[in-house]
C-alpha cells in the first residue's frame, strides 16, 4: 500500500477479573493487526489467546497469509488440548491485513469486532458469531435489546473448538482509502461504548496510541467493565 500505515494496541484486565485473557498484536513490517480474546468457561483462555498471537506472528515472519497462521493456531489447540478437557482453551479473534493494492482483508471468528471510521462516520465491518447478533439481524430483537441480552457473550464460533476440524474463519476484502481509521476490539470494549462515542474518539486522536488510550479510559470511566478490554487502532495516512 503506497499510504502510510501507523498502528499501536492496549489491553485492560477490568474492573472485576482477577487475569486477563486477551491478547493483542500490531506487526508494523507485516501491516498486520490482531485481537484476540480468550473465552470465558472454558480452561486457560489467555493459552489460545497467545496461541493465536503466536501463530500470526510467525506466519507472518515467513511470508504467509494471516489466515494460515490462525489455522494452525486452531490446531494447535484443538490437538493439545482437546483430550485434556471438557472446555479447552479456545478464543475469539479478529485480525486485519493491509494489502498491496489499497485493500484490506479481515478475518474473524466470534464476537472480536472490526470498526472503520470513514467520512466522520463509523461502522462494523465485521458480524458477530452469535445467537444474539443472528437474533439481531433477522429483526427478531432491537439493538438495545440485542445490547443488554443475557446471552449476548455466547458465540457460535471460536478457534480451538474441538468441535470444529477446521477454523470456521469469515473473510473479506474491501477497499482502503487514506483518513481511513480502523479499531479492532474484545467484546469487552465494543459491548459498551456507543458507536458515536468510539466515532468522536477515533476521530479526535492524534495517533492510534491515543486512540487506544481514550478508548480504554472511556469504558473503564463510564461502565462496570466486568471483562477484560483489548483495542488495535490503525491510521491510514498520507506517506511522507
């Protein structure tokens, strides 16, 4: 990509977890971003968290799709674990590729979100694995009813699920364009903070680090924060 890319992450226990299970990475070389956030009930979500980090990492060292590196995290989990436990380690993600020809590709799995905020206006690119967010789009409830749903933490998809023989990723392609910022997020964040709200602090932020730091300050100012909160910010700029 011919603009330049600058991107910068933060993670918060919360106000009511004793560990934190999320992990984040941002690879400047790479333009690759990930967030990764282990799933409550199940064992050790912070081992599939830095499973998965671990994995994109190293895929991304040599060369290779994002996707590649989330595949063998999933198997890596399901093959190590898997016999171990009723409830092994497993985690959502979301993770986003800068590609070449102003693209990006993301993929995900789960309830880990992928914001653009374009035009003075943000949207979620991505779509949650979940009952609730299915409830959702075929109209049967409202978002504020989808917001504060019992079940709005149970998901459908999630890498390490043994249940799954491979990772059941959703990817897409869309267009990048300069004065693009794009946030990735735990459901510990994005469950909170109103669209306008993270619209006027991705805006306002002179740099993604700021961003991140506003963001996780918004939510631990003006929510219980029960779970722990992960945010990647990246800034899509002019080069020079």
């Amino acid at each position: 990509m011919t603009a330049l890319i600058r991107g910068s992450g933060g993670t918060h226990v919360g106000k009511r977890r004793a560990d934190n299970e999320d992990a984040w990475i941002w690879l400047e070389d790479s333009g690759v971003a990930v967030v990764a956030d282990g799933m409550g009930g199940h064992d050790s979500g912070e081992v599939a968290s830095n499973a998965i980090i671990d994995a994109v990492r190293n895929s991304a060292s040599s060369g290779l799709a994002v996707e590649l590196g989330l595949e063998t995290a999933h198997q890596h989990l399901r093959t190590t674990y898997g016999d171990k436990s009723t409830r092994p380690p497993a985690a959502t993600v979301i993770a986003l590729s800068f590609l070449p020809n102003n693209e990006i590709r993301y993929s995900w799995a789960g309830d880990c979100r992928l914001y653009r905020c374009r035009d003075a206006r943000v949207e979620v690119l991505s779509r949650d694995h979940s009952m609730v967010d299915e409830l959702f789009r075929a109209g049967a409830i409202t978002e504020a009813e989808a917001r504060d749903h019992p079940q709005r933490s149970v998901v459908s998809r999630a890498l390490g699920l043994t249940e799954h023989p491979q990772a059941k990723l959703e990817t897409e392609t869309v267009a990048c364009q300069v004065g693009d910022r794009y946030l990735l997020c735990s459901d510990g964040l994005h469950g909170f903070l109103a669209p306008a709200q993270l619209d006027d602090l991705l805006r306002n932020a002179i740099d993604p680090q700021s961003a991140v730091d506003a963001l996780i300050a918004a939510t631990l100012a003006q929510t219980e924060a029960g779970d722990n909160l992960t945010a990647v910010c990246c800034f899509v700029d002019e080069p020079g």
